[in-house]
C-alpha cells in the first residue's frame, strides 16, 4: 500500500495483536535468557516467560522506571556484546550524570523505520528538502530525524539547533520543505523571520515537524499561522529509542503509537493499575524487537491517552494524545529534560551554597525558555568581597550548565529568601504556559 | 584593627531599607558604609559604634553577617592625602581588596576603610610611617 510506508501500519487490529502476542513472548524470553537484571525480577515475582501466552499478559510483567537505568549505569543493562553496539546516545538522569541507551545495528535499522513512517505521514517525500533543527549529537533529537530523512531519500540539510538567522537564511536561498524543531523553537524562528522581514507565505515552507516538549493546540495555530504551514506533532523519548514512537499523520488528530514495536499502556500513576481506554494516565511503554537494551513496560511518567479509534487515513494502530504533564518532577526546557534531582546533585558537589534553591522556567512571547536558578549562599561561603561571590556563581553555573547541557542563569538569593514548605523548598515555578487548563486546573 | 559587618543582599527595591531599619530599631549609629553591588545581589559593609549589639539585632532578623577585620585610617584631608596611604602600600607589594571613605568627618581629617590582602604588615608600616589607625573605641566614641 502505498499510502503507508510500511505495510505494519495498514494490518487489522486482529493482526496486530497476533503480532505483538509473539513478539512480546519473544521479548520476553529474549531478557530472561540475557538480562541477569530480568531474570532475578521475574524469579523473584515468581514469573516464567512461559507464563506469557499472548499480548494480554503483559499485565503480569514488572514495570521498569529511569531509576533502573541510573542504578544500573552506565551501561549494565546490555542484552548483546559489546561489539554489537554500535551508537551510544543519551538523555538526562535522575542525578548530575546522563543515562546512555545502546543500539544494535539492528535497533538502528527499527529507530530509522520508524522515523520515515512518522515523516511520510506528515507527507514527506524523496522530493522534499527537509532542514533538520533539533541538535545533533549525544541528544536524539537530530540524529533520529535525518536517519529517517534518509531512508525516504529527501534531501536533508542537517541544520542543527542555534545560529537562527543563519536558519532562516537557508530556509529561504534553498527552498527548505519541512522543518523539524522544537515548538518553541519554531515560534523564535517565526519572531525572528519577521525581525528580518521574511514573509513566510512566499517561502517553499509546507510543513512542520515538532517535539522534544509539551505544547498545545494554541501553540499549533500561532506556529501554522506564523510560518504559513502544517505543524504535525511527534512524540518519543531516548530509553524507548528517541523521537518516532508515535507521530501524527496530515488530519493531527493524535499520534499514531508504532504499536507493531512499542506496546503501549496507560496505568493510574500511583496504583500502577491498567486504565482502559481514552482515560488520562501514565504512559507505559514495552519495546518488542529491540536488541540492545529492551525495555519491558517501561514507565515514561509522561501523562497522556490513548485513542484505540481507527483514523480517517486508515492506519490502525492506536492514537496518542498530547502530553498533558508529568507524572514526576521532569521539566523540559528548549528540549532537554531536566530534573531538579539533577540540580540538586550538582549544586551539593560544587558547594558552597544552602540546600534551598528555586528553578524558575519561563518562556516570553516569542523568546526561547529561559531557566533561572536562585541558590542560597551557605554561610560559610558568604564573603565581603565580591570577587569570591561572583567566583562562586560562576563556578556554579558552569557546572550546572555542563551537566545539564542547557545554559542557567544563576542567581545568588539571600537567606531564608526562598520560600520553605514542610523544611524543604518548593523547587519549580514554571511560568509558561504550556498545558491548557481546565476549570482552573493546573499541572 | 577594627569590626567590620556586611551583610549579603538581593539587588532589588527595599532590602537596604529593611537593613536601615533593623539597624535604626536596634539604636545603632553608622559610621561608615560601602555598598558593592552586581545586577542580581550585593554585599552592603557597615562600620557601627557597636558592632555586637548590631550583629545580634541583624542575626535575630535571619541577615546572614559576615564579620571582618579591617583597617580604619586617619588620612590628613588635603590634597594628597589618599594618595600618602596608598602609594606606601603599592610600595610594599600590598595589595587593597577594596576601600571607603567614612560618612563622619574628624576636624581635619577623614576616616579611610582599607581591605588589605596582609593587614599586620599594613598597618605597621602606616604605623611607622606616622599615619594614625583608629581603634574599636576611637570608632565609638567619634
């Protein structure tokens, strides 16, 4: 069929499910036979893999949390030799350091599949000139794109993230097609087109491609509006395999989950209970063909739906909604996900400042997310002198900005300035606004 | 040698108000003061007839004090009359952190806050050369 890149996307919901029942026993037997860190969970939950029979046992399964990849790091985890490795990317842990997710070629081969599904139904082309935004590098985000670009045959100018003028300008002298960033990136982009007197209507521009963060419908109609163009949504995170794990086609009516690889289920986060469909909850994610580091239901702490309802372009897998939140307290700034964990780790092996601090996430019409942060000078470290206080801030933050990949604007607070609750801070203040709101309801 | 107490503060309105005021309830009079600032913070310095009963009032306010020692020095006030401080001092390779001058005026001299990186040999040297250093009770009786 040629609507559909793979023939996966247009199998009866019958099929499908036979698909998954075998690839998940696979799967199963796959991490007992060479995952010590399964096999002693499934033996102490008394589990065989012949206990799994079909798809719908996959309820009598452990969850799997980021906490396991941390305990585990960097790379104890590995289902496959290590010559069998052949990437490395990584995404942000819980603490001060990155948690690293291998691929075999073959999980490549899967992440690549899965991309240029995601971008031909957002009507990409081997015609299409495809300028990729999002940083390339140890971050999925560029790499995951232009692999896929690659396998349709577009022409790909591997962008990367920064230097917007210099975007803009290539958008315009080579006739870039497709455009794929960040949401928020994309709206800077559109502000400084206008500061540069671009008009994007007589650009070849037709469609966007955007994730890496939460956005809303509002944000859908300002970027398509401003650029002149259709903004498709795209969902995906690092552990599973980076962005491709659900991506919306041309009605944006919800985010086609790759099903046929990646099983999803939607749980009441503190119950760890299975919600049936179209309920809000925490997404669960199960990886049934990866190689080398296979995840079962593996918990995202991402909040969202599912929509089992068939799409009008006649793909049957299942449809994802908007992020709607965060089960923890990850936030996503310009793409990268931090944790204020991760913060905390930092600050604590620099030193020289008070176990109160307060991040700030704000976002001003039309700029990119900026992330402050107020620290409590410790005592100890208080000087008179200025020298040794600015020494300090800086030598702060360019800690934290080494750890976290994303500039801080650091700002030393005064003592007992940060509000207290219980003892500890109350850590995020997040002044964007991303979630839509319902009947005064606020993530 | 005498007490110096600064306190660290938000750069933004009314912090140095709220210090004033602790200072003023508490009946503690101000003797010099310096204030270094940076766009988000600063650190303001006070020189205070009675820098205990000051640092108590301030603590019991939750400021966060730090407390050093520095130089108060009794500069002829003439032409020149910095400049006699500090180019001993430049001679002899000492370097000053950071100084100011006193808000009080003695009949025909003012008072100098020096910061220096070696304060013994500092204040020996202005010692020597005849130049007066105030003590803790010169600053309270003034």
């Amino acid at each position: 069929m040629n609507q559909f890149y793979s023939e996966e996307e247009g199998l009866s919901r019958e099929e499908l499910k036979n698909l998954q029942s075998g690839r998940l026993k696979a799967i199963v037997n796959y991490v007992y036979e060479r995952m010590p860190f399964y096999r002693k969970r499934f033996d102490s939950l008394g589990i065989k893999p012949e206990d799994i029979k079909d798809i719908s046992d996959i309820k009598k399964l452990p969850f799997t949390t980021k906490q396991d990849i941390v305990d585990n790091y960097p790379l104890k985890l590995l289902a496959v030799p290590m010559k069998e490795v052949v990437r490395l990317q990584s995404s942000s842990g819980t603490t001060g350091k990155n948690i690293f997710i291998p691929y075999t070629k073959n999980d490549i081969e899967l992440w690549s599949d899965v991309m240029a599904r995601s971008l031909w139904e957002a009507g990409v082309r081997e015609d299409d000139i495809i300028q990729i935004s999002y940083g390339y590098g140890l971050f999925t985000g560029g790499l995951g794109f232009h692999q896929g670009a690659e396998k349709i045959g577009a022409t790909i100018i591997p962008a990367s993230s920064g230097n917007t003028r210099r975007q803009i300008q290539i958008m315009q002298d080579l006739g870039t097609t497709i455009i794929c960033c960040t949401p928020s990136y994309a709206l800077y982009m559109a502000e400084v087109g206008n500061e540069m007197g671009v008009d994007f209507a007589s650009l070849s521009l037709r469609v966007g491609i955007f994730g890496a963060e939460p956005w809303s419908e509002e944000m859908r109609k300002e970027i398509e509006k401003k650029m002149h163009i259709d903004a498709i949504n795209i969902y995906g995170l690092c552990e599973i395999i980076g962005p491709g794990v659900a991506s919306e086609c041309l009605h944006k009516e919800g985010m086609h989950i790759n099903e046929d690889v990646f099983y999803p289920e939607i749980i009441n986060p503190q119950t760890g209970e299975r919600l049936p469909p179209g309920e809000k909850g925490e997404l669960v994610l199960t990886t049934l063909t990866k190689e080398a580091l296979p995840l079962i239901r593996y918990r995202t702490r991402d909040i969202c739906s599912i929509n089992p309802e068939p799409c009008k372009c006649g793909r049957s897998f299942s449809r994802l909604s908007r992020i709607e939140g965060r089960a923890d307290d990850m936030i996503i700034v310009r793409g990268i996900n931090v944790f204020p964990s991760q913060i905390e780790s930092v600050l604590l092996s620099v030193g020289g400042v008070a176990p109160y601090y307060e991040i700030i996430v704000d976002r001003e019409k039309g700029r990119l997310d900026t992330l402050e942060l107020r620290v409590e000078v410790s005592e100890s470290f208080l000087s008179d002198e200025m020298r040794s206080l600015e020494e300090l801030r800086q030598r702060l933050e360019e800690a934290l900005e080494s750890a976290l990949d994303i500039s801080v604007n650091l700002t030393l607070a005064e003592q007992g300035s940060i509000p207290r609750s219980e003892g500890k801070a109350k850590r995020v203040i997040d002044k964007r606004e991303i979630f839509q709101r319902k009947g005064g309801e606020r993530k | 040698m005498i007490r110096q107490l600064a306190v660290f503060l938000e750069n933004k309105p009314g912090r140095l108000a709220a210090v004033a005021d602790c200072l003023a309830k508490a009946g503690i009079n101000i003797r010099a003061l310096s204030v270094a600032e940076t766009k988000d913070y600063g650190v303001v310095r006070f020189i205070l007839n009675e820098p205990e009963k000051a640092k108590e009032a301030l603590l019991k306010e939750g400021y966060a004090v730090i407390e050093t020692e520095v130089l108060a020095v009794d500069v002829p006030d003439k032409p020149g009359g910095l400049a006699s401080v500090t180019s001993l001092l430049a001679k002899e390779g000492i370097n000053i952190e950071y100084c100011y001058a006193s808000v009080i005026r003695l009949k025909e001299s003012a008072i100098l806050i020096l910061q220096v990186d070696d304060k013994e040999r500092a204040s020996a040297l202005l010692k020597e050369a005849g130049i007066r250093l105030l003590t803790q009770d010169d600053v309270k009786a003034i």
